[in-house]
C-alpha cells in the first residue's frame, strides 16, 4: 500500500523508502520500484544501499508520517534486529527433493541441512534396515513424538531396536548391543550398559532442536551438565556420526568443530514449499470462518497455535467441539496418533517435531507470539509435507527492544550468572573439565543472543523466513485485532477442569516437582490447570530456595 503511495522521483520520499527496504531485506522489491523513477541510476543505487543505516527507524516513521497517518502501527511492526549473518562454508551443495535411499552408506560424519520432507529420516531408517549385522545405532531426539515415530516404523520393518521408555519402565538390563532410540533426557540411562559406542552408528534427528533442548530446556536443569559430558564423549567416540535438521544455525556447527571432529557439511538447497501461497489475516474470525468452509467443502487443514488455551478456544468456542476434529496439546497423548488419519486437526506448542502428514491440506495459524520462536512456528507448519496454502494471523505485531547489542553482553551476562552459579552448567563444574564448560558456555551465548533477535519481532522474522523457503506472500497491510484473553482463559480453565488426568504427562512430570500426594490432587488441582497460579507458586517457592533447580517450568 505504502509503495503505491510515494513520489518515487522525490529524493526524500525515495531515500525513506530505501531505508524500509533494507530494513526488511526487501532488496528486490525496492530495485523494482526503484526502476520506475526517471532518475534511476544502478550504480549510485547501489552506492547508497550499501550506506543505509538499518537502525534508522526515523526514516520510516516520516514516511508513514506523510503517506500513512492512519496505519502508524506499520512502523511498530517493521521494526526488528537481524540474526547474526555467518556465512557457512558447505562442503557439498545438491539440489534433491528426496536425498535417497543411500545417501548416508557412507563413513563419514554428515552434517546435513535440509528443508522438511526431503527424506532426511527416511535415508537414516533406509541405512539401518540395510546396516551390516555387527553395526549397530542410536537414535538420539528431543521429543518424545519423534522418537516413538521412528521406533515404530523402524519396529514394523523388522528392526530389533528398543525404546528408552521400555527401558526405563521395565527395568531393562542393557549389555551394550542394543539398537535404541531415546530422548536427550533419557541419554544417561545407556551409562547402565556396556557400551561401545566405536561400534555404534549416531543419529541425531532434528539436530538444531536437540542442542537448543540440551542447552536451555529448563527440564534439563539438574543434569545439562553430565548429559552434555556425556554426550560430547558419545560423539567424539562413535564410529558414525549423521546429523540432520531444515534449521541448522551457524552455531550449530561450533560444536564440531570445538570437538575436533572430522564432519562433511551439506546444504540441500531443494524448498518443497517455492511457490506455496501465504496470505495474511487480521482477526480470529477470518481464520476459523475459513477453517468451518473447509470442512463443508471437504479440504485437509492443520491449525497451529503457539498457546494451549487459544488451541483450545478454537475447538470449544469457534468450533463448537465438533467430533471430527482432532486437538492435540500438553494435555494429548500424542505417542499413538497417526495424523494422516484426521482430516481436521487443531495443535498447541507441543507439536512441533515428529508427527507429520501426506495429505494436502490448507495450513493455518494463530500466533500470539508469546512462546515458540519463528523458527519452531515454520516446523509447526511443516508437518503437512503437501501444503496447499498458508494462512497466517499474528497478534502482537510489534517491536521489542533486544536485550544485548552485542555477543559480549551476553557473555558479561553470563560471566555474573556462573559467578552466582544461577542458570548455568557451572554449578556442576566439579564433574566436567573446564574446556567442556567453556564449549557450553559459548553455545550458550550464541544461543541466547539470536534468540534475544528473533524476539525482537517474532512477525517480522515469521515473514522473513517463509521468502527464504520460497513462500508466495500477499502485500497486504493492516493492524490486526486482539484476542479476547479474558474470555480464552475462562474456556481453557473449564476445558482443563473437564478433561484432567492426573496420569498425563505433562501432570505426572509437573507432579514429580510439587509431589502432591494422590489423595490430595483434587484439593490442588488447580495448580494443574491454571498457568497463572502455578507461576505464581514457583515464584514463592523460588525465594525459599525450595525446589532449587527444578523451579523452572515450561508452559504453553
């Protein structure tokens, strides 16, 4: 809208309006428009492109100023830090959209970028279903879903493998031969083994997910320390290292190379959704008015949402609890469910890897942007392989002040932070050797920083990213309208008071911390339900230091 309006010809106008172009990475939209001036000259374009202050937000706000009183709130939502631009040096570059049946028959350590559904896990199963008999593996994730997706199909082509949880329940006895499959939590349970893992073959699905999940998940909080040690030894000892994931970030690969392992970097540049349409919607209604026509004209749709309780609002208040929707959260067990199977399936948070779908279907989603970061929202959407068109609705919009400028703030940061053992793997440094502390420590930063910019503005980045996976996106422009939260909060609570199971897993973990006995659970239940109050009970408890490390918990 913007772009219609400017005097292109108009120094000023033109120069504002390079400003937002780069701000924005629209470099191609600004040549184009550019070209329309009488004026245009490529090389002093160019020259002053290079001399654009990306910080210089006054230059927009003069722009709307003039052309766009009316829609001030553009300049909120166009504002954002970058990620850090490190340039990685791959060592091969293909163009596949599936990577084939024998692509890791190989010895050496692959690291493989790759957008999802390009056969990145089915090249893994092929492997091992066609591994020598005295080469064995493990399968190493971060979600649970993931995991026992991949035991089970593995399971039906007649693999011998197990799964951590058979484990952990049964007592199992490991004599260090086993194929298992396991989640970075349960990753200690192979020290109960004989292992040697110089035999054994490593698969790390969905490797960017899994490092993150080990350096910050707050469930990791009393043993990020020895699984990190003893994870790094894994890696470092084992015969075969394969790592995958479509998000490899640059710090990803310090790892690597910190640990002096010998890897060969892929980039498969192959986008299974160039030229998918998305468009953007501005209120709740739109989107579910879109969702009840789909289902009266029989089409396939996932609706992803980053909030338990907006999830549940979608199926109870907008949807009326139809039957032949599916909703899945926290509260779902999601082990069994095989989405291929429902047209129609609503999701929170708690889907992000491992399910996924065959069938086209519309994508939709609902985003508050208060939780999962604009990467995890693209895996979120990504589990539908065939995707007809995206729809997508932010509420927010708006800029946020980074944290750090730099990398060495966050190090400052954390220099205090090990200084006062709070939030870091220092308070177990008596049992690793200080250069894995220092790897830690400087993932760690990396990690916090590009996060501290995708939070910047989660919608700024959520578009960004959907132009570099060849997305089609609409020009429109508009404020979108806020939710009712009152309203979601009431429908949640209800919906957790209705359909609570004390033996789910999320309530079983949360219940390890609070230890409430079972006698006791409907005196408490709300604790369970209600996000708020539990906060609200750690924050207490966190100043008498009574729950001490297990103080932290996620919550959609």
């Amino acid at each position: 809208l913007l772009f219609k309006k400017i005097n292109i010809d108009d120094f000023m106008d033109w120069f504002c309006f390079t400003t937002l172009c780069k701000i924005n990475d629209f470099k191609n939209e600004w040549t184009i428009y550019s070209k329309k001036s009488l004026k245009y000259n490529e090389n002093k374009n160019e020259e002053i492109w290079n001399t654009i202050n990306e910080k210089d937000y006054k230059m927009i706000e003069w722009l709307y100023n003039k052309y766009s009183t009316e829609n001030k709130y553009i300049v909120k939502q166009s504002k954002y830090k970058k990620i850090p631009q490190i340039k990685i040096k791959y060592d091969n570059i293909i163009n596949k959209n599936k990577l084939g049946n024998e692509f890791y028959n190989n010895t050496d350590t692959q690291i493989m970028k790759s957008m999802m559904g390009t056969g990145k896990t089915h090249s893994f199963r092929w492997l091992v279903k066609n591994i020598k008999s005295n080469s064995k593996f493990i399968c190493i994730v971060s979600r649970v879903n993931l995991g026992y997706d991949q035991y089970s199909t593995l399971s039906q082509d007649g693999v011998k493998v197990l799964f951590y949880k058979d484990i952990k329940e049964s007592n199992f006895n490991l004599d260090g031969n086993e194929n298992i499959i396991t989640t970075i939590d349960s990753l200690e349970l192979l020290k109960n083994g004989n292992f040697d893992f110089s035999q054994y073959t490593i698969f790390l699905d969905e490797y960017q997910s899994l490092l993150d999940y080990l350096l910050d998940s707050s469930t990791m909080s009393c043993r990020r320390a020895s699984c990190f040690e003893f994870c790094c030894s894994i890696l470092k000892s084992c015969k075969k290292l394969i790592c995958a994931d479509a998000d490899m970030k640059y710090y990803g690969y310090i790892l690597f190379e910190k640990l002096n392992i010998k890897h060969i970097k892929y980039n498969n540049t192959y986008l299974p959704t160039k030229n998918v349409k998305a468009e953007e919607l501005f209120n709740i209604y739109d989107i579910t008015k879109k969702l009840k026509e789909d289902i009266n004209n029989n089409i396939n749709w996932f609706c992803c949402c980053d909030s338990l309780d907006v999830s549940i609002d979608i199926f109870k208040n907008h949807l009326n609890n139809n039957p032949n929707v599916l909703l899945i959260n926290s509260l779902t067990d999601t082990e069994k469910i095989k989405l291929d199977n429902h047209k129609w399936v609503i999701y929170s948070p708690s889907v992000i890897y491992g399910l996924d779908s065959q069938l086209e279907r519309n994508v939709y989603c609902v985003y508050r942007e208060h939780t999962i970061s604009p990467y995890n929202m693209l895996q979120q959407t990504g589990r539908a392989r065939k995707q007809l068109k995206l729809f997508f609705y932010f509420e927010k919009k708006e800029f946020i002040n980074s944290k750090y400028n730099t990398l060495d703030d966050v190090k400052k940061d954390l220099d205090l932070y090990s200084k006062y053992h709070l939030n870091s793997i220092s308070y177990d440094l008596n049992i690793i050797d200080k250069n894995l502390n220092d790897l830690y420590m400087e993932l760690f930063t990396h990690f916090i920083y590009f996060n501290d910019c995708l939070n910047t503005n989660k919608y700024i980045h959520f578009i960004l990213l959907l132009k570099e996976r060849g997305y089609i996106l609409n020009n429109d422009v508009n404020k979108s309208e806020k939710l009712d939260s009152k309203k979601i909060k009431e429908m949640s609570i209800k919906f957790k008071t209705e359909n609570f199971n004390i033996d789910s897993e999320r309530n079983k973990k949360l219940n390890e911390i609070l230890r409430i006995k079972e006698k006791d659970i409907n005196l408490y239940i709300d604790f369970f339900i209600n996000n708020n109050l539990l906060q609200k009970h750690f924050n207490i408890c966190n100043k008498f230091d009574l729950y001490k490390n297990n103080k932290e918990l996620i919550i959609e």
